[in-house]
C-alpha cells in the first residue's frame, strides 16, 4: 500500500510538470516540489502518530 501511494505522488509531480493541476497553490509547472513537501509532511506526522499510539 506503501509503495503504491508512493507511485501516485510520482505520478502527481510527473502531471504538475506536463500540465499544472490548478489547484490553489499548484498553478505553476515548477510548483512540483510542493508535492513532495506535502507528502513527507504527512509521512513525518504519520511515523509520529505510529509511535506514539503503538
């Protein structure tokens, strides 16, 4: 499951480069990298709830 949300976010960044998605924030082809930042967000707060509650 890991690896496929993995492959969906690669495939958003590779689409926000051919053709901007146009969601707020995301208008530009180099906006990008806001992907990646949004996504290792929540993989930090994810790896900290598993700790915590676990």
């Amino acid at each position: 499951m890991t690896k496929l949300i993995a492959l969906l976010l690669i495939l958003a960044m590779a689409i926000q480069l051919i053709k901007p998605l146009g969601l707020p924030g995301l208008r530009r082809r180099m906006d990008f990298w806001k992907i990646a930042l949004i996504a290792f967000g929540i993989w930090a707060v994810d790896l900290l709830l598993r700790d915590f509650l676990m």
